[in-house]
C-alpha cells in the first residue's frame, strides 16, 4: 500500500520508534531493513538530504569565490565564515558566537579545504550511518527496547553534527552578501544558487502534484523539524512546528545579538521577492522565496511552493503545493515575482 499524506511527516526512525512503542517489533525490523516506502533503508535515511545539502554547498563556495570583495573586512568576514564551515565539516564544535579572528590564509584555498572536507565528511557519514543502522536491527534481536532506542539517538545525533554546520554555513553565506552586497546583491545570489540546481527544480516541475508533495515533505523533515502534511482537493498543506533549518535557527537565538553576539545574523529589511512581500525577513528563510518562488516563477509560471506565514517567530512555516498551478493566489504572485527585467542569471 502507498503511505498516504498522514504519514508523509514520519522520519523513517520515528517510526521504527513508534512500532517499538506498540510492541510490534517485527514492523521495527522490516522498517529498519527495507524502509518505509521514502527512505530506502536505516542506513540511508538522510542520504538524500545530506548529497543535497553538499551539492548545495558545492554551488555556493563556487559563487561567493566569484563575488567581488569589497575590502579587507568583507575579505575578513569570508574567511570566518568559510573557517567555520571548515570546523563544522572536521567535527568540531562550532560556536557561533564567538570571533577568534580570521585565518591567516586566503579565501580560495580554505574553499577547497572545506570541499575536501565536505567529500570527508560524507564517507565517514555513510559508514557511521550504516555501522549504526546494523546495530539498530542487531540490538532489535537480542531483547530490550531501551538500547534501540538509544542507539535510534545517536544515530540522529551524528547526522545533526554534519546536517547543522551545512544549514549554518548557508546562512552565514546568505548573511555576508546581504551584508556587503545589500539586498539586490542577495537577489542576484540567490538567482544564481537556484540557476546552479535547476535540474532539480525542473526534476520537480515534471511531478503529479502528490508525488511533489511528497517528495517536499521528505526533504523537510530531513531537516529534523516537525512536519505534517493535510489535503484537500484543492492543495497539500505542509505544517512545519519547527522548519527544521530556518526555524530551528531563530529559536536557537541565531539572530538574537545577546545570544549570538557579533555572529547573529541579520534581516532583510524591505520588503520584494526576498521577503515573501512581507516588512522583515530572517536571512536564512529569503532563499525559499527566490528559489522556490521567484525562479520557478520565470522558468516554469508558477512558484512551485505557496507560503502562509513564512519564518514564524516561533520557527513555524506553513506552505501549500497546489494540484492545479492556475489555483494558486494571484496575490503570492505577485509577491515573488521579480522587478522588471531581472532574469535569473
């Protein structure tokens, strides 16, 4: 049987947890070894967010090594930012907050560092992931729930170590173009990263509305937030209770200049496209607006996910993927379309 929207929102581990919870082993089991109909297999639950979000990455180095740098302390701020991409990518605890200085070094070369480690990364994610999905179905045989249940944590945890640091480094990205480029810099940037992954996009395009929908939800609860999805015969509606990346970094103080202190990252300020047409923005949250708004809007006539609400101050998100592309409001239109004459580049 297809798993219809109601279960669209459950990590493959929460539901190896929820049948572990109802005493139905056996379902843990087969979940862990074959997957629940979305994720393959234990193993590779968050493969698929974690080649996504490393091809992301990949895209932005390429472009931020392309933007002029207007002056030593823009030079300055990249090679922090990019010394913390690095650091997260290594293990290391990234503290936010805090501003040793940058690295005695130059921004294309600690680039290619972070890829290095980037490709790192990913193989010893995949190893640990699979050495620990084993142990799952292992400690499933051998009696009590609670080392499951822990074992279900840790796994989580590494993925976090990797997911975080990656989600972090699009932020700061985001934040040092706004900050030395201003808004319509940040416009064009995110233009760009969105023309970088195009063939996703129109990978999307070709979806029925449902097998879009799902494929959204997938990727948003990678993200490690809570997600629901609902339908009606008009559109799927995709609660977020917290966005797993924007709204865990608002409620994580991201933002918040007495929690993060010279690091906290800005807003936009007016509001256009990169707001949702609303007054303020979080940095983070403008990239959905652009590339799954304003882009796909000149590329396909449609912006592919419709907002209510976006970047909610208690990190909530609501969005909606219409059935029919001529449902969707004229009035969220209006607010991703793009000034006259600014095609994406």
């Amino acid at each position: 049987m297809t798993p219809g929207p109601d279960t669209w929102g459950t990590r493959l581990g929460d539901a190896v947890r929820a049948a572990l919870t109802r005493g139905d082993r056996e379902a843990a089991r087969h979940l862990a070894r074959h997957g629940d109909g979305q994720a393959r297999d234990l193993a590779r639950e968050f493969a698929f967010m974690v080649r996504g979000l490393g091809f992301t990455l990949q895209v932005l180095l390429g472009l931020l090594l392309k933007l002029p740098v207007p002056g030593p302390a823009a030079e300055a701020d990249l090679l922090r930012l990019l010394a913390r991409l690095l650091k997260g990518l290594q293990g290391g605890a990234v503290d936010a907050g805090a501003d040793a200085g940058p690295p005695a070094t130059a921004p294309a070369p600690l680039a290619q560092a972070c890829l290095q480690a980037l490709a790192t990364a990913q193989a010893r994610f995949s190893s640990e992931q699979a050495r620990l999905a084993d142990a799952v179905v292992a400690a499933l045989a051998a009696g009590p729930v609670s080392p499951v249940l822990r074992l279900l944590d840790d796994k989580d945890r590494d993925y976090l170590a990797l997911h975080d640091p990656m989600v972090r480094f699009m932020a700061d990205s985001f934040a040092w173009v706004l900050r030395h480029h201003g808004e319509s810099g940040l416009l064009d940037f995110h233009l760009a990263t969105a023309e970088g992954q195009r063939a996703g996009f129109e990978k999307w395009e070709q979806m029925p509305a449902a097998e879009f929908a799902a494929t959204t939800a997938f990727l948003l609860k990678q993200h490690m937030g809570q997600v629901q999805v609902l339908e009606d015969d008009q559109r799927f509606t995709i609660h977020q209770s917290p966005c797993g990346s924007g709204g865990r970094l608002q409620r994580e103080g991201a933002y918040d200049p007495a929690r993060a202190g010279g690091q906290a990252l800005p807003f936009v300020e007016h509001a256009g496209p990169l707001t949702f047409g609303a007054p303020r923005m979080p940095v983070y949250c403008t990239h959905c607006a652009i590339w799954n708004g304003s882009a796909t809007l000149r590329w396909f006539g449609r912006a592919q996910w419709v907002f209510e609400q976006p970047a909610r101050a208690d990190g909530g998100c609501t969005m909606h993927i219409y059935k029919r592309r001529e449902d969707a409001p004229a009035d969220y239109t209006r607010r991703v379309a793009l000034p006259a004459g600014k095609e994406p580049t």
